[in-house]
C-alpha cells in the first residue's frame, strides 16, 4: 500500500479520534467511580457535581485547565468548593457579580499524573453549589479566552495537549436528586424566556431579539425619555461599545465579530436604568 497514503490515513485517523475528547459536570450521585464520595446535602439545598473527561488518547494526565463563565445566585458566587480530584489543585474564582452578575470559574490541577484511556471516562474535579433558592437556575458555558485543555504523555512516546469539548448547561432542580438537581443539556428552549424577558414597568419596555444572536442584534427601547445611553458589555462586565439613540425606534447592531458568550446590554435614561442578557453563537 502507498507509503503516502498510510500516512494521510493515520492523519485522518488520530483527527477523528481527537474530535471525541469532551468533558462534563455530572452529578454527584451518577458517579460511577467507587473512591468518590458525593457531597450532596439536599437539607442544605447543597449539590455536588464532577467534572467527567473522557480523552481521545491513552497515556499519563499531567495537568488539566478548564474555565467556566457561570451566573451569580443573587449577586453572589454560589460556589462553596471547587477542588480537583486527582492532582495538585490550581483553582480559583474571579467574580463580577456586581457588574455583570457572573464569575469566571477555573477548575484546573496539576503536579499530577494519572493514567487516562482513550474513550473512557475519567473523573478529575468537584465543584458544590450551594443556591439561595431552591428554583435558582445558574447557566454554565466554557470561557472561549481561557480555553479547556489537558495534557497528556503518550505510552508510545511524546507529550500531547487535547482541547475537549463542553456542552454548555443550565443547572437547576427536577426530579433526580433531592427534589431534584440534574444537568440539563443548554438549548435554544432554556435561551425563549431570556429573549422574552421585557421590562414592562411603567410602560417602560426593553427587549432583544434574536436571542441567541448570531450575526445582528435587534433592540426595542420604549421610554418618556427622548434618548437613551446604550453600553455593550462582555460577561466581565468589560465595556466594548457605547452610543446615544433616540428611544421608541427599533435599532439593529452588529455582532458578528463578536465570540460566541454571553453578553449585557444596559440602557439608561435621566430617570431609568435597564440591563439585558443575550447569547452570542458561532
């Protein structure tokens, strides 16, 4: 068989293989590895979740660094432990509750080696969360500027970094554990009630649409006012544009350069000040 051809192959086959590399929180009690504990305290309204990696490649884990942008329960972080389950911990949490009412979560390890097999999954962190309310729902998406990556020393020899896949998604309470708390898979369905939450106080009324957005964003401000300030914020609450318009007139920006995340929108008045939460998608 042609030399160049068993090469092409095995390129295509090592990039099938990385494409399966993926991570997840999975709720403590749907861990299936003996040596872990679950945390959970339902009577504490407190609920433990791990992190599942499943690696497209055998060999040694040596570190792993992942990074979530998650909501504020009540302009507070409502993570009471991340720790990693198998390494040297090299976590932290980096708030902005207070100005875009999310946090970044780093949940990462190293000075560690474990061995990983390719296809099977292996579990490397815990994170507990403890909510004010029992119907607080906390959306979590990966941090595209913090990346996810692992790194890995192959048995054949030669290091490697997989960057695996996370899908984005909204914890909250059902019918699984205490009452009950299970991941629920982030979809357009969840996204409905963000786009429908208008303020209608006092005939005052802000609303964005689509949402999630992809390329243009549409927005809807009715007010007394003649005109209104209008500032575009990134999850950290960091100001990326800012303009004056008049109100009761339909704009459309552009977002297509912008990375897929969520974003804010404030707009403020004399006498009112408004914020909304919209997604971006690639």
């Amino acid at each position: 068989m042609n030399k160049l051809f068993l090469i092409l192959l095995a390129s295509f086959l090592m990039g099938a293989e990385l494409d399966a590399q993926q991570m997840q929180w999975v709720p403590g009690d749907q861990v299936s590895d003996p040596s872990y504990t679950d945390g959970t305290d339902c009577q504490a309204n407190l609920l433990c979740y791990t992190l599942a990696y499943t690696p497209a490649q055998t060999g040694v884990l040596t570190s792993y660094t992942t990074n979530f942008l998650v909501d504020c329960d009540a302009g507070n972080s409502a993570i009471i432990s991340n720790k990693t389950l198998v390494m040297g911990d090299n976590s932290r949490q980096e708030e902005a509750c207070e100005q875009a009412g999310i946090l970044l979560l780093n949940s990462s390890g190293n000075s560690g080696k474990i061995t990983v097999k390719a296809g099977q999954t292996t579990y490397l962190h815990e994170i507990c969360i403890q909510t004010a309310s029992k119907t607080t729902e906390l959306q979590f998406v990966s941090d595209k500027v913090g990346a996810m990556t692992t790194s890995l020393n192959r048995r054949n020899g030669g290091a490697v970094t997989e960057r695996p896949d996370f899908q984005p998604f909204i914890f909250k309470r059902n019918r699984s554990v205490c009452d009950e708390a299970l991941v629920n898979p982030f979809s357009n369905s969840d996204l409905g009630g963000i786009e429908g939450q208008n303020e209608a106080a006092d005939g005052i009324q802000l609303s964005l649409s689509p949402n999630p957005a992809i390329s243009e964003l549409q927005i809807r401000f009715d007010d007394v006012a003649a005109t209104a300030n209008y500032q575009l914020l990134d999850a950290t609450g960091r100001q990326l544009r800012e303009w004056k318009a008049a109100n009761r007139v339909s704009q459309t920006i552009d977002v297509s350069q912008l990375p897929a995340g969520f974003y804010y929108l404030n707009v403020s008045t004399d006498k009112e000040e408004l914020s909304r939460k919209f997604v971006v998608r690639r």
